[in-house]
C-alpha cells in the first residue's frame, strides 16, 4: 500500500499513542464517517484483497456502478483511497495500512456479532 510518508523523518509506526486532541478526533471521526456506508464499507474491504478497478468493484459490491463511481470519488477525496492508471484503467487501492486494518477488524467484531462468537482480546 502507498506511504505518504516523509522517509526522512521518523519511521512509520503501527501505533501512535498521541493524546486525542481535536485535530486527531475530526480526522478519526472522518474516517469512520466514510466507513459508515455498507457499500463503501464493501469496496474498502474488496481493495484490503487486492487493488481493483471500478468494474472488479461493482462486481464484488453488487451495487451499480455509478454509485460505486461516486463512492470511489468519496473515498480518494478522503485520501483513503490511492489511484493509478493502467492504460484507460483506473486502478484503486487503499492509502494505507491503518485503513485496512480498521475495516479487517471491523469485518472481524461484525462476524462476532452476527455469528455469536464469544469476545475476545
């Protein structure tokens, strides 16, 4: 997954024990505003697989894809999403490892609930 991180600075890390200040509360809460849609919920999950284009997505999704389009344009806006080209092929992937942990763990507590698996650490 791409890095916009400065490889001058300090390395990246998996955990960032920053106090929550307003800043870090808006863009958190950004975040899970844009994973509060079950379709763009579905698309970030389907690009945790692999990078896809809106056609692989509108399949995976079973939404159209005009609205996959406009979910697209959401998330890149976001920033949670990254493109390329591929010829005429936009190809779509997830910015970074923190998003795709978040959506892998929050598809994880969803099976607990929907499968009435016991909690767990």
């Amino acid at each position: 997954m791409a890095s916009t991180h400065d490889p001058d600075a300090t390395p990246a890390s998996l955990f960032h024990p920053a106090a929550p200040d307003t800043a870090r509360l808006d863009a958190a809460t950004n975040t899970f505003r844009m994973l509060a849609d079950p379709t763009r919920l579905h698309i970030l999950w389907t690009l945790t697989n692999a990078e896809a284009d809106v056609t692989a997505l509108t399949e995976a999704c079973g939404a159209s894809r005009t609205a996959v389009s406009q979910h697209l344009a959401k998330l890149r806006f976001t920033g949670l999403v990254d493109t390329r080209r591929e010829g005429r092929r936009v190809i779509y992937r997830i910015r970074d490892g923190h998003v795709a942990r978040l959506v892998l763990e929050g598809m994880n507590h969803a099976d607990h609930v929907v499968t009435g698996e016991p909690p767990h650490e």
